[in-house]
C-alpha cells in the first residue's frame, strides 16, 4: 500500500498529511508530534481518531502544517489524520462520523467592518 495524502483545515491552518503503513511514528514539520505539540490536550487532539478504532500503533505518519495558532494546526490535523484513515478503509467513517470527526469546523474569524473599531465593537457614540 502506498502513501495516503489528505488536507484538513481549520480556520487559517492547513494540514497536509502522509500516512502509510508502520510502526506509529508521527513527525509534525520534521520534529516529533510530541515536541511540535507540547500539551498533553493537543497531543490528545492529534491521536483522537486512532484512539477511536484502537489503531494507535499501525500507522506512520508525516504532517507539513501551516497557518493559524497551534491549537487550529492540531485540529487541522486531527481532521486529515480522519481522512486518511477513511480512505484506507472505508468501513470507519461510521465511527469517526458519530464522534464529529468528519466534519471541517467552519468558524473563522469575522472581517473588521469600515467605521467600526473591530468587527462588532463600534466607536464610542456621542449624543451631544
């Protein structure tokens, strides 16, 4: 079986993974996922879909992300890890699906509105 490629984006980051067959190694941006994602609750995030089909040390994989925060990268992630493990069999999406792992979050940032201060916030109104 060859590499898998997948995207998976989450408000400005982009995620794209290589995943194929191995010993579970993950490298994020050639440094281990450990290292690139120092909390225990991102490194949680980034594992989630292999807890989920108890597949936790089948695949190897390799992760360029960019863009966004690192909680945004992790999510960016999770996302295409569940992609790929969909298109290497596609008897796990049902499980991944029901955890709301399939889905691409679509919240982002509003724009900044003219003769505003920021998308919401207006400027102070003077009656007199």
């Amino acid at each position: 079986m060859e590499k898998i490629h997948t995207i998976g984006r989450r408000k400005t980051a982009v995620a794209r993974v290589y995943m194929q067959p191995g010993s579970g190694n993950h490298i994020v941006n050639k440094k281990g996922y450990k290292d690139y994602f120092t909390t225990t609750i991102l490194q949680s995030k980034v594992n989630q879909p292999f807890e989920i089909l108890n597949l936790l040390d089948t695949y190897d994989v390799s992760v360029n992300v960019e863009g966004g925060g690192i909680t945004g990268q992790a999510e960016a992630v999770r996302l295409a890890i569940s992609r790929a493990l969909v298109k290497a069999n596609p008897e796990n999406k049902p499980k991944l699906k029901a955890k709301g792992l399939m889905t691409r979050d679509p919240r982002a940032v509003e724009r900044k509105k003219p003769g505003q201060k920021k998308a919401r916030k207006r400027f102070q109104f003077s009656k007199r």
